[in-house]
C-alpha cells in the first residue's frame, strides 16, 4: 500500500489556513478523535504520589479527575462538584472516609458510587440523593494508577498496555511530564522511523556508546513496509503496529549526504551497543522500545489525552529483576543514571519535536496538507488502525 499523498498543493507558509476539523482523510475517526479514546484504560499517576488519605488531581481526555487513597485503594471520583461546578481539588476536603466534600458549601460524595450522600450546610436537603457524579475503575499495576476512562464495564488492564508490560518477573521506574502537543503528535513521533535525526546529538549516544543512525533505507530487494506489522485480529487486544528493524530490512544511514557531498557524519563507535530490534504503538496510546535504552532494558511510553493541546507524557523503563537487590540496583541506575541521561538527555529532543508540530496540526489543516513519504508508513498504518480499533471516539 502506498502512503497516501493527500494533497497536491505544496506545505504553505501561512499558518492562517481556515479550519478544516473534519478533512477528507483515510482514517476519519482518527482525525476526530481529537482527545483520544475513551472506554481504555489510560496512566493517571503513580502509585507514591498518592499518600493514603491524600488526592491528586489529573486530566484524562479532558475530564478532570480527583485521585484519592483509602485503605490502600485508590479511587478516581470526577473533580467537579455538582452545584456550582468548583473543582474539589482546588482545597482538598475529605472528612470522612470513602468521601469528598466541597469545600465551597460542603455537598459530599460517595466515592464508591459518586452520589450526593450529605450536604453539611443543609442537612436534610431534598436533594440529598438525587444527584450523582461520574466515578471511574482504577487498577495499579507496576506502580502506576490506571484509571478506566469510559461508561461501559472495563476490560482488562491487559487489553490496554503494550505486550510484556505486567510481565511479573519485571520492574518499572519512570517520570512523568506535560507536553504541549496534541497526544497523536506524541505517538506518531514515537513511531516515526526517521526522526532518529533529531537525537544525533544526544548525550545518551556517546554516554552509553550506542549507535544510533540518522535514518535508515530499505536494503536491497526489501520493502520496508514487509517489516511492519499490525496486530489487529477481532477479538486480539491490545492491537498495534510493529516495526522490525532487527531482520535486516533496513540499513542504517551514519553518513548524511547533500548532493553527494557528506554534510553530516555519525558513525558509530567502536563496540557500540545496537538497540531498538523492534518499535511498535499500541492503542490507545504507548509504544515499547525494545531494547531501549540499553541492551538489557525495555522502554515504554504514554501519550496521555489531556485536552485538544497537551498530552501527558509516561516515560517508563522496565528492567527484568529476580531479587529485592536487583530492583534497588536497577532503581539506583534509573536515578543516576537514566533519568538525566535518557529521559531527558534524549527525550527532550522528542518533546521539542512535538511541542513545534503542534502548530502546523492544531487548526485540523495539518491531516490535510500534510506530505508523508514512503518512511512515514508505520504512521499510516497506526492512523488506520486507530481509526478502525479506537473503542469510542471521546467528546
Ligand atoms: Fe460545591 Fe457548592 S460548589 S458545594
Ligand atoms: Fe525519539
């Protein structure tokens, strides 16, 4: 299948385009699901910032959402009062446990089941018990809180996550970050199989001694596109899109061309460590990095929906631990080590990356005008899938 060109006029310079929120494209639900997909689990938090007692507030999909823990349960109760709409998370109250109340004129809520059980400036109100606030299932899992962002009864955490992240025998340790950018720009820069060029100067190259090329070709008598591969069987969750670039499909370009002059040269050094044998998306929004950063660990990342503009950003890594040393070893290298040098010596190339895309997207035009190339068919192949797999497109 050839990545479609959608447009035969050139990328403008102008900004000013009107908007177009539904362009005429191949995967419509795609371009629509401006905010994501709800009914999927989607990372809230992580388990220790929410202290027994204690709230965190988060935005999924555009609901605004209070995180509290009692009993070592967390619970995710929309953030939103009922009678005059405050956020209860603007001056946190909770007097009881299983409960919220509003700071404002101390209606409170079940935090089971979300009902408006008391009203501590007016109690015996008529009211009490007729309104209700949405709740939402909450599931931790690797130390992070996933909250099921949906009306119907969840399916599993499994069906939702990339393949190998609950493995048992695995530990993950990872940061969290807003992105100014809409959540589709997140993961397509994930997928991207030529944006390593962006990262050819990061410390983390030289810093772990990897060899990281600036773009990859097919090699001869391959079609790159026969490396890609997309998990999408009817009843087959979670569903996503494969990249391979361990079976030789692709070589690796350190030697960056202009007119056959050499401009930019990045070979590798000697010994250095090959990563990255498979890349893939999964719905509705992480990819695996596998091995990333390094040969003996795997990455994974969250695109979290928060509104049109910004997504949160999970950066995780996950080690293969047998033993309590094992997870205070790998926990003491993801301090010292791979937070400064990977999630942001590397990363931050991704977020600027994102965050300077957003503009050209934002009006809608961008699904439009855009001009993909033959490369780009990873993210072809994730807007189809989304567009045909995302459960429901979230308003
Ligand atoms: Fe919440 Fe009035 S706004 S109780
Ligand atoms: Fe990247």
């Amino acid at each position: 299948m050839t990545p479609p060109n959608l447009t035969s006029a050139p990328v403008g310079e102008s900004t000013e385009r009107p908007p177009d929120p539904t362009p005429k494209t191949k995967w419509p639900r795609y371009v629509e699901a401006v905010i994501g997909y709800s009914e999927h689990w989607y990372p809230a938090a992580f388990s220790d910032e929410l202290e027994e007692g204690g709230v965190v507030a988060v935005t999924l999909l555009g609901k605004n959402i209070l995180l509290t823990r009692t009993d070592g349960q967390a619970r995710a109760i929309s953030d939103r009062c009922a009678h005059r709409g405050v956020k209860f998370s603007a001056k946190p109250l909770c007097l009881k446990k299983d409960t919220v109340t509003c700071w404002y004129h101390g209606w409170t809520y079940d935090l089971e089941d979300g009902q408006l059980i008391d009203i501590l400036t007016s109690p015996g109100s008529s009211t009490i018990g007729q309104v209700t606030i949405p709740v939402y299932a909450t599931e931790e899992a690797k130390g992070i809180i996933f909250v099921f962002v949906g009306e119907a009864e969840p399916h599993p955490l499994r069906a939702d996550v990339p393949p190998g992240f609950l493995d048992p025998d695995t530990y993950v340790r990872g940061i969290r970050r807003r992105v100014q950018s809409n959540w589709r720009l997140g993961a397509e820069n994930g997928i991207d199989n030529t944006h390593a060029f962006i990262h050819r100067d990061s410390p983390l190259i030289p810093g772990n001694n990897l060899a990281l090329p600036l773009g990859l070709v097919a090699s001869a008598g391959h079609d790159h596109r026969a490396s890609t591969t997309v998990v999408n069987n009817k009843d087959e969750w979670p569903k996503g899109v494969i990249d391979h670039f361990g079976d030789g499909a692709y070589l690796p370009v350190f030697d960056a061309k202009i007119k056959g002059e050499t401009v930019l040269s990045y070979l590798p050094q000697p010994g250095a460590k090959r990563v990255v044998n498979t890349l893939s998306l999964w719905l509705p929004c992480a990819i695996k990095v596998d091995p990333w950063p390094d040969p003996a660990l795997i990455s994974y990342e969250f695109y979290v929906p928060v509104n049109k503009s910004e997504h949160e950003y999970f950066q995780l890594i996950q080690s293969k631990v047998s033993s309590e040393s094992d997870i205070e070893n790998f926990c003491r290298e993801f301090e010292d080590r791979w937070t400064d040098l990977a999630l942001h010596g590397f990363n931050d190339d991704d977020v600027f990356a994102r965050e300077a895309t957003e503009e050209f997207y934002a009006d809608g035009n961008g699904w439009r005008d855009e001009h993909l190339f033959g490369p780009d068919h990873s993210i072809v192949r994730w807007r189809q899938l989304c567009s045909k797999h995302g459960r429901e497109i979230a308003r």
